[in-house]
C-alpha cells in the first residue's frame, strides 16, 4: 500500500519542510548563541527581533495583503516551535505579535486593519491585554474601563502580565463599556504606545522566559480615536474567545519546541557522557526515558498541528481541541525538560548547560494563555455541554 495518496493527509506540505529547514537553519545561527546570555541578563533578545524580521518570521501569519507572508496557522507553529527549541523567549516575538494581532484579523474593520497590521509585518511588535491582578482566570470581572466621548474613547485601569509590554508598538486591550452587561459588556481596541494616557508600568521579575518582558499597563484618562475598536461595541469578550481558539495551538508549539530542545541535548549527552565504562546511553533506564521523551513529544506536536489546521480550516468548536492542544504539550513540556535535567545528572543542575533553562521556561506554558486547570474546565464543558 506504500505511496498510497489517501494517506498524504498526514505528511506536510513541502513548503512546510523547506520552511522548518530555513527556520531551523536562522534559529540555530542567530539565535541560540545569544540564548544563555539574554536568560542570565534577563535582556530582551535583540538579535532574534534583528534575524526574524529580517527574514519575515517575526509575524508571517499576517495576511499578504497587508504586506505579511500569509502564511497558514499550521506554518505559524512550526516557526515558533523552532524558535522556541532554541529559546523560549525569542519564541514569544512570532507568538505574541499572532495573539496581539488576531482579534483584529477575525473581528476589525479594513481600516483598521490597514493601519496596524503592516506595522507588525514591518517589524513593529504587538501585545495582548486581557488579564489584571483580580482578573486573571476570571477575565469577565474586569474593572478597566472604556467610556465614549465625542473625541472617541477614554480607558481607565491596568493590565498585568503582559508579554512583551513596553516593547510593543500596539496593543489589543479589552475594557468594559457597558457594566450592566457582564461578558457581554466588554469591547476591544487598539491602542497604540503613543496614546495620551497610557504607560507601561514595572516589569515582573521571573522564573523563566526572562528575555521575554512581563508587564504591567497603565490606563489614566488614555484616549484613542473611535475608530480604534474592534468589531462592534460589547463583542470584546466574544472576540477574545475566538482569539484563544487560534492562539492556544501557538502556546502548545512553543511548548513542543522547548520540550524538542531539551531532548536533543539529552540524547547528545547521554551518548558522550561515560559511566562504568561505557555510555550512559546503554543503560536500559535511560534509553525507557529518552524512548517516553520522544514518544511524548511526537504525540503532542501531533496534536498542536491538529489544532492549527482544524482552526485553519474555520472549523466551529475549537474551544475543545485548541485547549487539548495547548494543555497536553506543555504538561509534556514540563515533564520532558524535567527528566532532561534528571538525565544530565549534577551537570543539569548548573547554567553551564541549557537545559535548566528549558525547565523553567517549560513551566509559563502551563500557566499562560489560561491555566491548565481552566483548559480542563473548557474541554470537559465542551464535551459536556
């Protein structure tokens, strides 16, 4: 049955190989020299913004019309998967200029979209503004708010844990407009780093993704013109669902990238590494681990492309699988940087070697884009509903 075509449905394109190949290629040469450095400096990764811009990978899922490459939902993970088997951080500038970006794809007018998103296919940044201190994974109960004037619109509050703030250009925030409505009371816009009002406050000091700026917003008095809002007024929260939809996949490649770094160091090592007069690599319980590793890991890069496509392709009801995708690889991820650092002994202990690096930067995935908790809660509700 071999060359069978009904059974290419599993096999990427070519593009998309050629494409893993040049990423590969660009992540490994500009990218990972600087890798441990940017995590010991907590500096953001200049050099990878440099390289992926120059290339076209800092944002390839805008649509070429706006003078992006367009590329499918499926590409953009294998980019950022790439990126981020080298650096989780640098990872994040594909990651988040997608999700800062998405809302306004699915939900923005032409206009708005003609003046955004050629920015972020230029090289400018985005970031996503949905989470505050009391409103993480309850995000309906947020305070900023969005008042409507003549001029436009006036935002008051803050945002917390945004990726990448302060090095953004644009912003997607979401903001109450109506409190009398709940979900369905909260609208999205775009605001741009120049807006009167608007700051970007302290950094978090963190356990991983370092290179990767974690900030909080300010709104006071911030106004923006009208046409700055996403789709109609109270669609904001609807507009954010959807986002997550097509973004959680994104997460979930990043994780497969970091959980794919350090199972390639691993493998590396265990070989050189001698114990007892011979590799380590002969021991039966550590081939058992490096065989689950690798099994892990294919299992949830099969997943991840799943979702991407399935989202691709405008399927309804993404809610399960996009939180399936995103849940069960960085679950992996953790696990996998985990027994890295098991299998490299003392050695994986120090920053001498990358992959106590990989470990930490593993852990956001299960926290960011929604807790692991509250993707269980969206796929047992989707299965149950």
């Amino acid at each position: 049955m071999s060359g069978n075509p009904d059974f290419d449905v599993f096999a990427l394109p070519e593009e998309h190989d050629a494409l893993r190949e040049a990423i590969r290629a660009l992540s490994e040469k500009e990218i990972e020299p600087y890798a441990a450095e940017v995590d010991e400096k907590s500096r953001f990764p200049q050099e990878a913004l440099d390289a992926l811009n120059a290339s076209g990978f800092n944002a390839i899922h805008v649509p070429e019309e706006f003078g992006g490459q367009g590329a499918d939902s499926v590409a953009a993970c294998i980019v950022i998967e790439e990126v981020a088997r080298v650096d989780a951080s640098a990872s994040l500038i594909p990651a988040v200029n997608k999700l800062g970006t998405m809302g306004l794809i699915l939900a923005g007018d032409a206009d708005l979209k003609k003046k955004v998103l050629p920015e972020i296919a230029d090289g400018a940044l985005a970031s996503y503004g949905l989470s505050e201190r009391e409103a993480g994974s309850d995000a309906a109960s947020m305070r900023t708010r969005a008042k409507k004037t003549s001029e436009g619109w006036v935002l008051n509050g803050g945002k917390a844990w945004i990726t990448n703030g302060g090095k953004s250009t644009w912003y997607t925030v979401m903001a109450v407009t109506d409190p009398e409505k709940g979900a369905n009371g909260i609208s999205a816009f775009m605001v741009h780093k120049d807006d009167p009002g608007f700051s970007v406050g302290n950094l978090e000091r963190k356990l991983g993704i370092k290179g990767s700026p974690t900030a909080e917003l300010h709104f006071e008095n911030c106004e923006i013109p009208g046409d700055r809002i996403i789709g109609e007024e109270g669609t904001g929260f609807k507009t954010a669902l959807q986002t997550l939809d097509h973004t959680r996949p994104t997460i979930g490649a990043q994780a497969v990238g970091i959980a794919q770094g350090a199972l390639d160091k691993t493998i590396a090592y265990v070989k050189d590494r001698k114990q007892f007069g011979k590799s380590i690599s002969q021991f039966q319980g550590v081939e058992f681990m490096i065989a689950d590793m690798a099994m892990q890991i294919e299992a949830a890069r099969l997943m991840v492309y799943s979702s991407a496509a399935r989202a691709e392709r405008g399927e309804g009801n993404l809610g399960f699988i996009s939180s399936a995708s995103k849940c069960f690889a960085s679950d992996v991820a953790m696990k996998v940087t985990t027994d890295a650092v098991q299998l490299f002994g003392g050695a994986g202990y120090t920053r001498d070697f990358p992959v106590e690096r990989m470990m930490r930067d593993a852990k956001i995935t299960q926290i960011y884009e929604g807790t692991n908790q509250i993707q269980r809660v969206v796929m047992s509700r989707a299965l149950l509903r």
